[in-house]
C-alpha cells in the first residue's frame, strides 16, 4: 500500500460512516409530504424518498441535520444518539 | 554531446524537453521565469511532446501536478521563493502519495521585506516536506541532476518527489560552457507506475482520509522511504558518472582538498571555497543531497578533524544558527561554527570568504557570524 493507495473496492459497504453521528434524523410519516427536498439536500445521499415518504439510510447518515433545517413542513425531528 | 555557451536555467530547459514530462505547470516567477519561458518556446515550435498548463498560482501549479502525477505520468515544473512557499501544503501531500514529481527551485530569498535575489531559505523552509532536495554547484550539475532526479525519483525503491535546487542569478541567469546531452541514453526509462496511476480496471483510491493508526504508519513508511533514498541516490550518480563522464564526488556529499579543518557548504558558493581550499589549506565538504541528509558520510569526512566551519544562506530562526549548521552540529562533537551569508542575495565575494575562513580558529564552539 505504497502512498496509501487503496486498491479493495467496495470498503464501504464494511466501513459504516453512521457510527458517527450524535445526532439522528426521526421523519415523521404523517406530515412528510414526499417533497424530496431533504433528498436533494443530503449531502451523504443518505435519503430515499419511498411510497412518496422520506426514508434514512442510518448506516451512513452522519446526522448534520441539513434534512431538518430545509424540510418545509418541519416532518423532521432529531434525537440524539446513546452510546 | 555538443558543449555549448548556454545560460543555466536554458540548460535546465532543454534537459526537462528531453526528459520528456508529460504534463508541465507553470505560473513564472523571477528568478525562475527563464525556464518556462523556453519551454514556451520549445512548445510553440512544435518541440514539446508534454502538454503545458497555465494555472494561476503556484498552488494551483502543485495541485495540477498531484492530479496529473497520480494518473501516471511524469511531471514538471520550476518555481522560487513565494513561490515555493505557496505550494508548501500541496508538498507534503505530493511526498505522503509518493508521486515522483520533479521541480527545479531556482532559490531566492522570501519576503519580507521583498527581495528577489539569491539565498537558500525557500528550499530550506520545505527541508521536512517529505521531499528529496539536491543543490548543484554549478548549471552543469543542475542540469545533470535533472536527469538524475528522475531516476531517483521514480525508481521502484524511492518513489518520492524531488526539488532540484540552483542559486538564482548565480546560476539562472549566468552563461556557461554546458554539455547539454543531445539523448538520454536510455538512462531514464519512461516512467511507467505500479503503485498510482488511472486505470479502470484497477480502480484505486488515492489520498484518502486515515485514521490515527494507518496514519501513523503512512507518515513512518515516508519518513523511511526518504532515509532509504540515500543509497538510490549514490548509485544513480555513479551509473550516470559511467554513462555520462562526469562525476560529482558520491552523490551524496562532494569532498574537496585535504586539511584539518572543513568548510561545509552546498550550492554555487562552494566554487570560490574551493579556490580558497587549494589557497589556504583545508577541506570542503559540498553536500549535494541535503534531504535525505547524509549524516554518516557528513560524520565520516568529520572524523579527527580540528574544527568545522559551515557556511550557508539561511536560517533556522530561534535555534541561533543556520539549518545544515544544525544537521552537521549533530555529526561532530569537535569544534563547530556557523557563518550565515549572502541573504537576500548580498554578494558573497572570495575576499570577504578568506577573511571569514581566517576567523575560523579565533572562534569559539557554537559560534555564529554574520557576514556584512
């Protein structure tokens, strides 16, 4: 591994990124309106929009909370993590 | 070979056209410019096989160079001072991805105040880069020690970026005979990578973030990999001394004359130290590679010897002394002094050398002079 050059494919399918997060997305499914917004916004792509209801992907959403500040009818809440 | 009448940085020019670099980036800044000015020229008539970029900083200029590098091709650029200095981030990533790329620092001074004449700091600011750093004595030299940068660089036991190193104006700017090789001689193969480099049917992730422990461990292997070029080093300079010639006493440090008492120094000062070596009875010890710095052989030529006396143009702020006096201070427990001289390029003339080479005796241990 010379220069540190990583030549496995697919290390993050084992590396999961959402063991970081302090803080966690919670959608509420009665008043998201499946806008997609949060989708868009999501910087990790952590956000499925699925049966017109925004999904999270906790395995790698780091919980920065982009999704709640932008959703337009506050559907998102955040919790925090226990360790 | 066809000896010519060449300015020295021409003379660097035409040996990076041979060299053949696939991708060159350049943002000129004196007393650099002359060397992307005639590969300008080169590429303009048709000349240059490499592909120029016009980046718009010295950053910039670095950061092309990581990103063409680590596809896997060989490349270029020549810089000074500010220059330098701007680059200093992308340095360090460039040595940790091991990414042989090759530059010329034409040195000069760093501002402030702003200066653009010849001393060492530049380079000397960068000596914990991760870079391999080799001073040439004269436009000869550095236009041999492009071709053997190269090689160094990109041998399968180094893999390391290199900073060739030539006293602005000193040597930029001024006319030589110069014997400019007209072919390699196959004495450097093209560069063809077996660690980084683009290709979809290995894909590879370079740079990448690490955590504490494999960084740990990166930043070691670096600081090995850079001690085991020494030995590249001396074995390059001897092959291309049998190919080419021309020899400049090991590769790693040029010893010159006999006496109790060696002056230490790199660059275009040492030609009149040399004189004065023949003139007044001591030893010059040149040190050609000064990253990775060659402390047994520096230990070695020390050895029994009555005193030292480094002289160089730079300093090592707040430790009192330059910083080759500091790495040679480390490989002798005689009698060591300093003279720092010729910053932001004041003349450093034969007579005002003698003098200081008369001092050396009255001094004591540790001393450092400053030459006006």
């Amino acid at each position: 591994m010379v220069g540190g050059v990583v030549t496995k494919v697919g290390s993050l399918d084992s590396n999961k990124t959402g063991s970081w997060r302090s803080f966690r997305p919670v959608i509420d499914r009665e008043k998201c309106i499946g806008c997609g917004l949060c989708k868009k916004f999501c910087p990790d792509v952590c956000i499925e929009i699925k049966d017109k209801k925004a999904e999270v992907d906790y395995d790698y959403c780091k919980g920065c909370l982009i999704c709640k500040s932008v959703c337009p009818v506050q559907a998102i809440s955040s919790e925090e993590e226990e360790k | 070979m066809v000896k010519k009448i060449a300015e020295g940085s021409h003379a660097v020019a035409e040996v990076v056209r041979l060299l053949n670099p696939d991708v060159l980036a350049m943002y000129p800044i004196t007393p650099s410019t002359h060397i992307p000015e005639r590969l300008s020229d080169f590429e303009s008539d048709g000349e240059l096989d490499g592909t120029i970029i016009r980046v718009d900083s010295e950053f910039s200029a670095m950061s092309a160079l990581v990103g063409a590098s680590a596809t896997g091709v060989r490349t270029y650029t020549a810089t000074s001072s500010q220059g330098l200095a701007l680059m200093h981030e992308v340095l360090f990533v460039a040595s940790a991805m091991r990414l042989p790329i090759v530059i010329t620092v034409v040195n000069r001074a760093l501002s402030a105040p702003l200066n653009i004449f010849n001393d060492w700091q530049d380079s000397i600011s960068e000596r914990d880069s991760g870079w391999i750093q080799m001073y040439g004595e004269d436009s000869q030299e550095v236009a041999d020690l492009m071709v053997q940068a190269y090689r160094i660089a990109e041998d399968k036991r180094v893999l390391l970026p290199v900073m060739v190193c030539m006293d602005g104006f000193f040597l930029s700017h001024t006319y030589d005979v110069i014997d400019v090789p007209e072919d390699l001689k196959g004495f450097v193969p093209p560069y063809k990578p077996e660690h980084a480099y683009l290709d979809p049917k290995r894909p590879q992730t370079q740079g990448a973030w690490a955590m504490q422990e494999p960084y740990f461990e990166l930043r070691k292997e670096l600081e090995e990999a850079v001690g085991a070029a020494l030995p590249v080093i001396k074995e390059v300079h001897d092959e291309f001394a049998k190919v080419f010639g021309r020899s400049y006493g090991g590769g790693a440090i040029d010893v010159y004359g006999e006496g109790d008492t060696v002056v230490v120094s790199m660059g275009s000062v040492c030609t009149n130290l040399k004189v004065l070596a023949d003139r007044l009875g001591f030893q010059v010890v040149r040190v050609r590679c000064y990253r990775p710095f060659p402390a047994e052989d520096v230990k070695k030529a020390l050895e029994g010897k009555k005193a030292v006396a480094v002289f160089e143009k730079d300093v090592a702020y707040g430790t009192g002394h330059g910083a080759l006096y500091n790495d040679v201070r480390a490989c002798t427990t005689g009698k060591a002094v300093n003279f720092i001289v010729g910053l932001g390029g004041l003349d450093v003339p034969i007579n005002a050398l003698e003098k200081m080479c008369g001092e050396i005796d009255a001094m004591n241990d540790g001393e450092t002079r400053w030459q006006r």
